[in-house]
C-alpha cells in the first residue's frame, strides 16, 4: 500500500508539471499521463481489496477511508487542470496537487493491525465524550442561565424567557445525567488502555471482539452528545431516557473479551455499579414527566 501511494503521489507531480506553463503536452504525452495516472489509481485500488476482511473490519475502513481519500483527491487535481486557464499555473491547482500528497502521505500514519486501528477509533471516541462532559460542566457551572454568552435578540430584548434557565428538579436530574457522561468518559479510557495492553490482533476471535468494542464505543460518543444536548433546557426527559443506555451494552461485553483478563475486572464492577447507579436515578426523576 505504502508503494502504491507514493507512485501516485510521483504521478500526481508529474501531472501538475506537465500543465504548470506552456507549451501544453502533445496528445501522445496526454495520453501516456492519463494512463500512468490511472495505473497508479487502479494499483491503489487494488491493494487495499487485498486486504483480507478477516484482518478486521475496523482497520479495513481506516484503508479505505485513507484510500478514497487518495482517489478522490487525484480527482480533484485533475478536474483541476481540465477547468485551470492554460497560461499560467493556477493556485487551485497548487492546493490539489499539495492534497494528493497529503493524502499520499498518511499511509505512514495508518495502524498496523487491528489492535492498532481499534485504539485510534477508541482514542477518537474518548476525544468526543470528553468535549462533551467539560462543555456540560462549563454550562453547569455559569450559572442558572446556560445560554447565558448568547446575545440578547436586539428586536424581543431581554431574555425572560424561563425555557433557558434550568429549574432545582432539573439540576437533580441534571446530577445524574452527568454521573453517566463521566462513567463512559472513565469506560473509555479504561477499555483504551485494557486494549493497548491486552488487546491482540493474532486470532479471528480477537479480531472480531476488537472490532465488536471499536462499534460499539461508536455509539456511545453520539449518545452522549445526543445527552448533553437533552440536557439543555428545557430539559427533555424523554430523550434523556433514550441516550442513557449506551452504556448497558459496552461494560457487559467488556467484561467477556479477552482484553478484559481477571486484573481489569475490579474497574469493570465499580462503572458498573455506578452506570446502574445513575441510571436507576434518572429514571425516577423522569418517571412521572414521561
């Protein structure tokens, strides 16, 4: 994969330089510029349909994701040069070429194996939940008003409305709901490490258990997200209650994989208590206003 970058990287460069001044290539030199273009694509291509899905489905999208990248990009230089004035080179011209290689050039950045791909997708996770909770815990911490760095509308004036301040049955509620976000920010970052440590890519059941945590962690970051926003007032109890359940799926699992051994165990009991916890919590605050 890495040659096969680089050889498109190459003809991406010879193709800006051969529309870069006049006088333009002969239709002979086109011709040999197309194919050797569509040569390094097709060799991109195909490469990456080599890699065995059994190697694991979350490194196999990280490849494809970084090979379409690659595609798209030679796509992109070449509409380029088709649409660029024939005098001079262009700068839109500058910028896709200056792509490809960027493109090109993440495949030294790609994970190995699949243990490797499933902690960049568990690290990328973590990075979303921990947004979320301090963004939650700044709102929290203005005030009764979290929508307080919002200007006045200069036509209503003040803001009276009370639907943008949060009641005392909204911040008990809001206490437990905030519990769940920093449990599965502490699931994350404890399942990240069990897997650095523990997590092997040598067997087809490692490999489908590391991609089963990497799936199921994709969930979790929307869900939370989807929480915070429910959070904001007025608070919606109902939405609430269908963002809080991310979590039940994850820790379970967690418990069963193999990069979970008898040393990890302690961590799984503790969130699990308290997801339970919190979550037993929210639905008796939420019962009666569903």
């Amino acid at each position: 994969l890495g040659q096969t970058f680089q050889v498109t990287s190459q003809e991406a460069t010879k193709l800006s330089l051969a529309f870069s001044r006049p006088p333009l290539p002969s239709a002979e030199n086109c011709r040999k510029l197309s194919e050797d273009v569509q040569n390094a694509i097709l060799a991109v291509a195909t490469v990456y349909y080599w890699l065995p899905k059994g190697q694991g489905t979350t490194l196999r999208k990280m490849v494809r994701d970084a090979t379409t990248e690659v595609v798209e990009g030679m796509i992109q230089l070449t509409d380029t040069i088709l649409n660029a004035p024939l005098e001079s080179l262009s700068q839109e011209q500058l910028i896709s070429t200056g792509g490809v290689w960027e493109a090109c050039e993440q495949v030294s950045n790609l994970p190995r194996d699949n243990q490797a791909a499933v902690v960049s997708a568990l690290a990328a996770s973590l990075g979303v939940v921990k947004d979320a909770v301090e963004e939650m815990e700044h709102a929290l911490v203005e005030g009764q008003d979290p929508y307080g760095d919002i200007m006045e509308d200069e036509e209503l004036g003040f803001r009276g409305n009370r639907d943008t301040y949060w009641s005392e049955a909204d911040r008990q509620l809001l206490s437990s709901c905030m519990g769940l976000m920093k449990a599965s920010k502490a699931c994350l970052k404890k399942v990240l490490a069990a897997v650095k440590a523990h997590g092997k890519a040598d067997s087809p059941e490692h490999i489908a258990q590391l991609d089963d945590l990497a799936d199921i962690a994709n969930e979790i970051s929307p869900s939370v997200d989807e929480l915070a926003l429910s959070m904001y007032p007025p608070v919606n109890p109902l939405a609430v209650r269908l963002n809080e359940a991310s979590l039940m799926n994850f820790l379970p699992f967690c418990r069963t994989s193999h990069v979970c051994p008898p040393s990890e165990e302690g961590w799984v009991q503790f969130l699990t208590g308290a997801v339970d916890h919190n979550m037993n919590k929210v639905k008796n605050f939420t019962q009666g206003q569903l």
